[in-house]
C-alpha cells in the first residue's frame, strides 16, 4: 500500500468493476490529437489529415 492508501473496501471494487462507458468516435479522435501534442511533427500531420479531410468532405458535397 502507498502511503495515505486505504484498503479497499466492498463499494471500492464494485464502483471499479464497473463497464467503461464507449466514446465516440470524435472523442477518441480528440484523445489521439492530444497525445500526438507532445510531438509537434506528428500533431501537425494530424490537423493537415483532419483540416483536408473536412475540406475533400466540403468539397463533395457531404
């Protein structure tokens, strides 16, 4: 146990035995973003894909 840590306790387990909810496919896409922040090369390759994909969608008329 950490320092400060109590052991857990019945209503502990259930709340973290609980399903995760699913995100959308937009949100997960916001997460990748953000963890490709770090990486200025790679968040950039991310903003032109999505930036030119809105635009070929545009474009398109869909």
């Amino acid at each position: 146990m950490l320092d400060g840590e109590f052991p857990p306790q019945d209503d502990d387990i259930r709340l973290r035995a609980r399903p995760q909810l699913r995100h959308s496919a937009w949100a997960k896409a916001k997460l990748r973003l953000l963890e490709y922040w770090d990486y200025p090369p790679a968040a950039l390759f991310w903003l032109i894909l999505t930036a030119g994909t809105i635009a070929a969608l545009k474009i398109a008329g869909l």
